[in-house]
C-alpha cells in the first residue's frame, strides 16, 4: 500500500468515526427526549394520584369515627328499645279502648232493649 492509500483510509476512518459520532449523538439526544417526555408524563400522573390521595383523606377526615358511631349505636338502641315500649302501650291502650267500646255498645243495646220491652210492656 502506499502512503497516499493509507491517509485516504485514515482520513476515511476519520470521517466515518465522525459520522458514527454524530448519529450516536442524535440518537442519544432523541432518547433523553423522549426520557424527558416519559418523565414528565410520568410525573404529571404521580401528581394526579397525589392530588387524588389528598382528596380521600379530606373526604375520610368528615366520616365519624367509630367510637362515635359506638356511641350513636348506643343511643339508637335506646331509642328503639323505647319506641317499641310506646308502640305496646300504644296497642294496650287501642285494645282497651275497643273493649270499652264494645262494653258502651253492649250496654247501650241492653238498656234499650230494656227501656222498650218495659215501655211496650207498661203501654199495654
């Protein structure tokens, strides 16, 4: 080979590890871009599930908490446990009130079967 050969290799070489430089270069840029934009999407979700996490627990901090809720349980058992008594003596009371009802009626009959056999009887 001769020497001209040999610096149009190395001068060929060169250009071709330039060429080889550049594209690697490009392809390294594309990628970081494209690292960037996962990135940033990425983050824009995290974000949002953040943003969402906050959210429940506001949500969480109105609900009661069980000793509360305990508690209310407590005074709703009273409250039915009364209501209930209220309703029997409320149906006591109708009961009775039938009864007596029937006791006026009964009587009411009576005394005018009475009043009548004791006026047809007496007018005739």
């Amino acid at each position: 080979m001769r020497y001209r050969d040999l610096v149009y290799l190395e001068s060929r070489l060169e250009n071709l590890r330039q060429i080889l430089e550049e594209q690697i270069a490009r392809q390294t840029a594309s990628r970081l871009r494209e690292e960037g934009k996962a990135l940033a999407s990425i983050d824009h979700r995290l974000d949002s599930m953040n943003e969402f996490r906050e959210e429940i627990h506001r949500i969480q901090l109105t609900f009661i908490t069980q000793a509360v809720f305990n508690a209310h349980l407590g005074v709703t058992d009273r409250i039915i446990a009364r209501l209930s008594q209220l309703e029997e003596y409320s149906a006591n009371i109708k009961g009775r009130l039938w009864a007596f009802a029937a006791a006026f009626s009964g009587a009411l009959t009576l005394l005018t079967a009475i009043y009548y056999i004791l006026h047809v009887v007496n007018t005739k």
